[in-house]
C-alpha cells in the first residue's frame, strides 16, 4: 500500500516524480506484489478487499 498516485501504481504507469516511492512501486510490479495506492479512496478499499478473498 501507498499514498501516491492512483495511476503510478505499477512500474509502466508510474511518474519520474514518484521518487523512491516509484522505485518501490517498480520493484513490486516485477515481483508480481500488488500495489493499491490508498489516495484511490473507495476504488482502492475494493481492491484491498479483493486482494484478501
């Protein structure tokens, strides 16, 4: 989970401005480890949840 941008949640999408966060997220996206930035409000609980199921 992360509070940056609801489009730089994986490594294709992701921004120069999201910093180390960016990396992160990149690094994740390799790994097949979901990112759900949390700034997605109701969109992002719901993929929280689908996660767990």
């Amino acid at each position: 989970m992360t509070t940056t941008n609801p489009s730089d949640e994986s490594e294709i999408t992701r921004s120069r401005n999201a910093g180390g966060t960016g990396h992160t997220i990149a690094l994740a996206d390799r790994w097949g480890i979901p990112v759900v930035s949390l700034t997605g409000g109701r969109a992002a609980m719901e993929r929280i949840s689908g996660l767990a199921a």
